[in-house]
C-alpha cells in the first residue's frame, strides 16, 4: 500500500515505520539523499534505515569523517555527510562513487553531490524538517520508486 509523499512524524517510530517501509523495494545500487535542517531527523533516518537493514551497528552522522560504511544483511550501507566539504573535488577524493553499484547509498547535505551524481539514480529525496513541534518529511520519489508514493 502506497504511503503519502507527505508524511507527519508524530514519533520516532513514524521515521522507523518510513525506514521498514522502503527496505523491501532498496537494491544494490540505489540512492537516498537527505535534505533538511541540523535537528531535522536525517541522521535518526539513516539509523533507522540501517537497523532495518539488519546492520548490527551502532550508526551515527559521519560528519567528522564523512563517510561510514556498514554491512547489511543483503547490502552494505554506505552512510555521507557531505556538511563540511568545501568542494567538488573533495566529493570525488571520498571515492564513493565506485562503491554506490554495489550497496545502499544514503547521503546527508547531498547539494554538493548533486551535479555530480547522474540524474537517473537520484530517485528518492527525502526533506525532513522541524519547526521545534512538529517533524515532516516530503518525499521526491521517481523511477521505481515513484509507485510506492501518492503525490
């Protein structure tokens, strides 16, 4: 059953419920990028995404070294946030890019990443936002992804 591309996450187990959702339709290869604000539920979504795709670890931002790589019980996780980059180049120095074929890809404050990743795999973009109440999250599915959400 199709979730709302709009969803209020009234708790935390909203975001986790939004995680378990979209674990059986991820492949090897597939892309989430994260936008929203420092507090906006990002970083909680990535746990929860990985938990759901049995990751054992503990997951938390990368933001200090940028990158995390986890295993899954299918897929590895490849865990960005791009926050402190200055500059494309240092997006390529991450060498990120020969890994995404071969797991789930989630990245944080992917603006940087953007003009540099192809068009045809930034199929699932969520926007989180927090106005100190109440946590929202809009999603941009396409491609595969598109049915599973009603605009």
């Amino acid at each position: 059953m199709p979730l709302p591309a709009n969803l209020k996450l009234k708790s935390k187990q909203d975001t986790v419920k939004l995680a378990e959702f979209l674990v059986p339709i991820l492949q090897a290869g597939d892309l989430i990028c994260l936008y929203g604000n420092l507090g906006s539920g990002k970083t909680f979504f990535a746990a929860a995404l990985a938990k759901a795709l049995g990751v054992p670890d503990f997951v938390t931002s990368p933001s200090f070294i940028l990158f995390n790589q986890y295993q899954g019980t299918k897929y590895p996780l490849y865990h960005l946030d791009l926050f402190r980059l200055k500059n494309e180049q240092e997006f390529w120095e991450l060498g990120v890019i020969d890994l995404m074929d071969n797991g789930i890809t989630l990245i944080e404050w992917p603006e940087l990443a953007n003009k540099l990743l192809p068009e045809s795999i930034q199929n699932l973009n969520l926007y989180f936002s927090f106005d100190g109440k109440k946590r929202t999250v809009d999603i941009d599915a396409r491609g595969k992804f598109a049915p599973y959400f009603i605009k």
